[in-house]
C-alpha cells in the first residue's frame, strides 16, 4: 500500500517569505527590488544603457509601481543584443569569469549559469509539490545545451535535501528500471514523458502503484491538462504539481496542493502589464507576464515573457501569501484585442471543450458603429433540441472565460473553412 501522502501536503520551504501579510511582502519586495535597481545599473551595462535611454535613474526606482518607467526588454531584444555583444548582451552583472557556465537555449539565446546558486523559485515549487529531503528523484529533463534540467532543477533538488539521479530525456525503458530499483520517490520532467513512463512500464508487466513508489512529481515546460493530471496521479498514486519560468528569468509560478493558480516566488516581481503601453493592470484582467528578477549574475529588469497570464491577490487556503498567475493562456502575439481585453485561441479552445455538441468553431470580431463585437460561430455535431438554451449556456461560459460578451451563432456544417483561423479579426479602422 502506498504510504499515506498527507505529511507532504503540509509545510513551507521558506516559511517567513512564503507566509508574510500583504504589507511586508510589498516592503520586501520594494526593498529587493531597489538593491537590484542600484546594482544592476552599476554592474550590467544592458540595464544601464537601458535605463539611461529611457532617462530613468536607479533611485527613481522606489516601488513595484515604478518599474513602469522602465521599458519592456522582449527576447527578441534580448536576442539582438547578444548578437552585438556575445555572449549576454551586456546583462551579466559579474565579470564573464566569474561564470560556471554558459547554456544555449532555441533562438540562438545564452543564458549564464553561476557560481553561486541561489534560485529560490523552483525549490518552492518542488517543496510545495511534496518533495522532501532524503527523497530519491529522478531528473529527466536534458541536461546538455539548455539551462533548466542542470542549472535549475538540479540545484533545486540539492537544496531541498533530495538525492538526484540525472537521467536526462529519454531511454524509457531504464528509466522505468532505475525507478524501480532505486526506488525513486520524486519524479521531474514533462508530463507526457511521465505517461510514456506508465505506459512502458505497464507494458513490461509492472503495477504501477506496486512496484513503483512515485510519490510527487514536479513537471514544467509543457501545458498540463487536468484530464492529464489526474489520469497520471490515479495510476501511480502520486501528487503532480507544475511549474511555470522561462530559461532567462527562472521560475515565476509553481502550484501549491491546492492547485487554484501558481504561486510567485519570493525572488521575483511579475507584473501584468498591457503588451502596447506597458503599464501594469489590475489583478483579474488578462496580460503579458513581465518579471523582474533579483539574481545579481544575471539581473534582468523587466524581462517581457511574451506569455499572457491573470493575477490573482485573493488569498490562497495553503498558508502562502503571494499572488498568483492564474494560467497561462497563451503568447501575446496570438491574441486579439476586443473591447479593450485580450482573447486568445486558448481561452477560445477552453470555452468549445466544455459542449461535446459543438463540431467546429471560430470567432469573429467585427466593428459596428464604433464598437467591438464578439461573435462565436459554432457548427453543431448534430440538431439540439433546446437550441436557445445552449446558447445561453454557452454565451455564459464566454463571459466566464474570456470575460466579455459574446454573441454566440450556430452555423450550417461546413459554413467554417477547415483552414479558418480560430480568431478571425475583421475589423477595419478607417
Ligand atoms: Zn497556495
């Protein structure tokens, strides 16, 4: 039988950062941030030629609100810049001598990797997912080029206290016999890695829950899907949490057991801002994920994600008082604005999923007398009976969801081209 889960549902990694009230933590943070703005500009020449273009000097710098005078760094920026000046682009806040090592991420993008370690972010999110000291994990995610499986989950692992074996991607079939024989607790990598290794154990003739002891799991660098989720949890009799960070910047959100969003680490600010002014917007309205990190090797402010995300301030039943990203609904660059807010394919996707009924969709925004409009067509799988009632049902789930009003209008089959884009914009602005 499984040992019970319940001692790692509870706890903290770093309880006074992850418990302080809302008043410290905007002290701490403001605190963090103006060491951060002072060293950077001192020691990156990036952020002060940044900072000196944009005619802002560290000391303007007090609070989270006034990064809004900083502009955006986007990693296509970021990319042109290490082009000029190889291999950080001016970013590094130490000697390049004092670095351990260089990575290379698709782009081509460098990121650095330190001497000294000190990422908080996905030890917290491995914590909260259940990771303990003593556990044995497995790391499957690659070691070789890109930062995330070395640098950062490997580390991580280290300063929780976990033994971790590197396995890297791949090799299922070892892999499920060092699971086995070494008895591995913890499990890292994506989620659909994780199935191949049910599947291919399965097939080898093993009980999942018997012969295996999985208990946690931390996965990231893939979209998890509930179904997913709980499909992979029932079978091995595990807890599965996820991870959000990008290979620059490091982590920016990990669940906690409650799994209502992900927490912002303690190390880090993340803004909400609106991808074309750059301001930053309240919590529950959609936008790109800005962060700011404090790591003085690397010290990017205001790194643009190119990742829309929501925020959320209520309070989260764990214990743990950061805000919290929502979702991930998808790139800035695929979204369209209606009425002032963003819609993007994915929440579109989220919407149609939950209506078996509905063959195809597509969404329309067109301009009437001066104002948006959101029109959802739906071809139909087959004729409803209470049609008008559907329509309702659906149209309430559009203003759930996306957060605005949307006309929902059912369509004759084959009305919507197979190669229509999800979100069509007609609008014209003459
Ligand atoms: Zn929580």
């Amino acid at each position: 039988m499984p040992k019970p889960l319940l001692d790692r549902r509870i706890g903290f990694f770093k309880k006074n950062l992850e418990t302080m009230d809302s008043e410290k933590r905007f002290e701490y943070l403001n605190r963090r941030l103006r060491g951060i703005a002072q060293y950077a500009y001192k020691h990156s020449l990036a952020i002060k030629n940044k900072m000196d273009t944009a005619g802002v000097k560290p000391s303007d710098i007090q609070t989270v609100k006034d990064l809004e005078k900083v502009p955006i760094t986007q990693k296509t920026d970021l990319m042109e810049l290490q082009k000029k000046t190889p291999p950080l682009g001016g970013f590094e806040g130490v000697p390049l001598h004092a670095l351990r090592r260089i990575y290379i991420s698709p782009g081509p993008l460098y990121e650095p990797g330190e001497t000294e370690y000190d990422e908080l972010g996905w030890a917290q999110g491995m914590f909260a997912a259940g990771f303990r000291p003593g556990d044995i994990a497995i790391n499957t995610f690659s070691y070789h080029m890109v930062p995330f499986a070395m640098q950062m989950v490997d580390n991580s692992l280290f300063e929780i206290g976990c033994i971790t074996i590197p396995t890297g991607v791949g090799n299922t079939e070892q892999q499920v016999n060092i699971l086995k024989n070494l008895k591995v607790k913890a499990f890292c990598g994506t989620p659909s890695f994780l199935l191949n290794i049910a599947e291919k154990a399965e097939e080898m003739g093993l009980d999942l829950r018997k012969d295996l002891i999985l208990r946690v799991g931390f996965v990231a660098a893939e979209m998890l899907s509930e179904s997913l989720r709980s499909e992979l949890e029932e079978r091995f009799g595990m807890i599965i949490r996820q991870g959000y960070g990008t290979a620059d910047i490091r982590c920016l959100g990990y669940e906690c057991m409650e799994r209502n969003g992900m927490h912002i680490p303690d190390d880090k600010i993340v803004e909400i801002v609106d991808p074309q002014t750059g301001k930053q917007l309240d919590p529950g309205k959609t936008g790109e994920i800005v962060a700011t990190t404090f790591n003085k090797f690397y010290p990017l402010i205001r790194f643009g994600t190119g990742d829309l995300s929501i925020l959320t301030e209520t309070r989260c039943p764990c214990g743990r008082t950061s805000p919290r990203l929502l979702k991930i609904l998808g790139r800035v660059d695929q979204a369209t604005k209606v009425r002032g807010l963003f819609v993007h394919p994915g929440q579109v996707d989220e919407v149609a999923s939950r209506y078996p009924q509905i063959a195809k969709y597509q969404v329309v925004v067109r301009r009437e007398k001066h104002k948006d409009e959101m029109i959802f067509r739906i071809e139909l799988k087959e004729e409803v009976a209470q049609i008008e009632k559907l329509k309702e049902k659906i149209e309430q789930s559009i203003r759930d969801m996306v957060k605005i009003r949307g006309d929902v209008r059912f369509v004759p089959k084959g009305t919507i081209p197979e190669e229509a884009r999800k979100i069509e914009d007609q609008r014209t602005w003459e």
